[in-house]
C-alpha cells in the first residue's frame, strides 16, 4: 500500500464531511484513510463511523480516549499500513484533484516531501499561499539546511511511515505546537527530501482554531516547544552545524509569530516580554544571524519594534494588514 491518510477527529461536525470527501477515491486501492475520533463530544464520532461503514475496505475508525492531536497522530501511525503518511487535520481538506497526484508522486524516490499549503477562510475564498520550501527539486538537510527555518507543519508534507517507526520519533499530546517539536527531528533522518510546488492542502483559517486561540498565556508553550527541539540537536550532535537555521527558526517561530499573535489579541500582553526575553537569552549573537538579516522586510519591521517593545505600532500594523486581508487582499 503506497499511503494512509490519517484524520485525527475532535469535534468538528461541520467540517468532517468535507475533508473526509477531499480524501475519497474508492477506486484506487493503493491507499487508506485512519479516521482517530480522540474522544469527540459531538456527532463527529457518528459521521466518521458512517464513512468507516460505507467505505470498508478503504476507511477505518479508531475511537479512543481524548489526548489531543499529537496523540491521535500517532495512533494513526501506528496503525498505518501505507509505505508513507499524510497528516490531515479534521477541519481542513485537499484540494480537488490533489490525492491522485498525490498517489502518483509517491515513486519511492524520497523520504519526505514538501507541498504548499493554500490558506482558505469559512467562505473557502484563498487568503495566502504557504510555499512549502525554498528550494527546488530533491536535497537533503546537509545540503539546504535552511528546511529549518521554513514551515514546519506535519501537514504539507509526506513522509516515509518508517521515517517515524524505525527512529521512535512521536507526536507529544496535549501540547500546543506538536509540529515544531516533531517534524525538524525526521529531516537530518531523511535520505532525500523532495519539494513538489503544488498547493494540495486547504488549511482553514477560522476563529476559536489553536493558533488563533486568545489565550495568550499558552503561547508561551512555544519556548518549550523550541527548547525540546533544540535539546534533541544538540543529543543528537547536531546543534553547532545547524545553529545559525535553528536561529533563524526560533526567531520565526518562537519570538516573532508568537508575539505577533499574542499582540493580535492583547497588546499589552507581558507573555510578549517573556518571549523576547527568552530568545535574545538563548541566541545573544541573534543580530549576525544572516537569516534574519536577510528577512522580508515586513518582518524586519515587526522584529525591529518588537524588539523596541513598540507593541502598539505592531497592533496597528497587524489591524490595517487583516483590514486589507478582509477586503480581498492576498496576506504576506
């Protein structure tokens, strides 16, 4: 079997169909679909069910206890069968057309494979487009270590199951930001690494999701996530090689979109200060990191007042871009 596409499910009724359909062809057989209901409280437990019934010898259920989304991905993949994986999540979908490509791109020749990913708002209108890698073609991590400064989302990307089952590598549960602390660890293990320039996935961006939780405080759990990453580098005996894009991926990710996020809900937030404080206490030479030097200017921008704790400045800045992003305009 080339694939199984595993669904971790929690309470998203309104969604499930929709993406359960995006990854239905019942007349190719080289695939699968692992539907995990992690303990839904809704009907999406009795939707999954009823596509696991219509689609035996495609679709399986797996109901268990909830355990939040790193651990229902791994349910998944531990009971795959597909030589390699695609992470869904239940409220988003892929793109029409994208699953035989898919299929057909799976020759056996790469470890992981990166796409990009297509933003959609509740309308299904496209806010953005992700690109999912800066370079071209097949590589490895030695070869273009700036992988590490790019997106690290598990669900751009395919990966050989035994990617994860011969290095033990696993999803943590009941954390936030399960793809930072997981996906960087499988790229030095990948004999080749493969970016396909094709926007497969449809990521909604909708009110009440993780990343636009106003719960500010639990975006500080982005340093523990960074610090669990960079521990297992530096196990691994790999941190001084790639310290400048490790750099560069904790700025991104860790200082800058975090406190942009956080700024968006309250900006007069102290978890901004704690932010800034943990980055520039764990890279102090962050200033000579050509990575961040070389950033689009935007984000220069944003780094310079947040830095400057011009926190008002950034709140305004953020408020005019999603005014223009509403509006129709493509976000940057």
């Amino acid at each position: 079997m080339k694939l199984s596409i595993v669904i971790p499910v929690y309470n998203t009724r309104d969604y499930l169909a929709a993406c359960v359909e995006s990854a239905l062809d019942d007349s190719r057989g080289d695939y699968e679909l692992i539907l995990v209901n992690d303990g839904s409280t809704d009907d999406s437990g009795v939707i999954a069910g009823e596509y696991a019934r219509r689609y035996p010898s495609l679709v399986r259920l797996i109901t268990t206890e909830n355990g939040g989304l790193g651990a229902a991905r791994n349910v998944g993949l531990e009971h795959a069968r597909g030589e390699y994986l695609l992470f869904l999540d239940s409220d988003d979908s892929l793109e029409k057309g994208a699953l035989a490509e898919i299929l057909d791109a799976l020759d056996g020749g790469f470890d992981i494979a990166v796409f990009d990913l297509r933003q959609v708002n509740p309308e299904g209108g496209t806010v953005g487009i992700m690109r999912g890698c800066g370079r071209d073609g097949d590589f490895t991590l030695d070869g273009y270590p700036e992988l590490l400064s790019q997106l690290p989302s598990a669900c751009n990307k395919l990966f050989r199951r035994s990617l994860f089952t011969d290095s033990g590598v696993r999803f943590p549960g009941r954390v936030w930001f399960e793809d930072l602390r997981t996906v960087p660890k499988l790229y030095p293990l990948a004999g080749t690494i493969r970016y396909i320039p094709r926007a497969w996935y449809r990521y909604l961006v909708r009110p009440g999701s993780i990343t636009n939780s106003a719960n500010a405080a639990r975006n500080l759990e982005i340093i523990d996530a960074a610090e669990e990453l960079l521990s297992w580098y530096r196990q691994a005996g790999l941190y001084t090689r790639y310290e400048p894009q490790l750099c560069a991926m904790a700025h991104y990710n860790a200082f800058l979109t975090s406190s942009v996020r956080v700024n968006g809900a309250d900006p007069g937030s102290g978890v901004q200060e704690e932010l800034l404080r943990w980055f520039v206490s764990a890279f102090p030479r962050w200033r000579e990191n050509p990575y961040i030097r070389a950033l689009p200017i935007k984000h220069r921008l944003l780094s310079f007042l947040l830095m400057h704790r011009m926190r008002r400045s950034v709140h305004l800045i953020m408020r005019l871009n999603d005014a223009r992003k509403n509006k129709g305009g493509r976000y940057q």
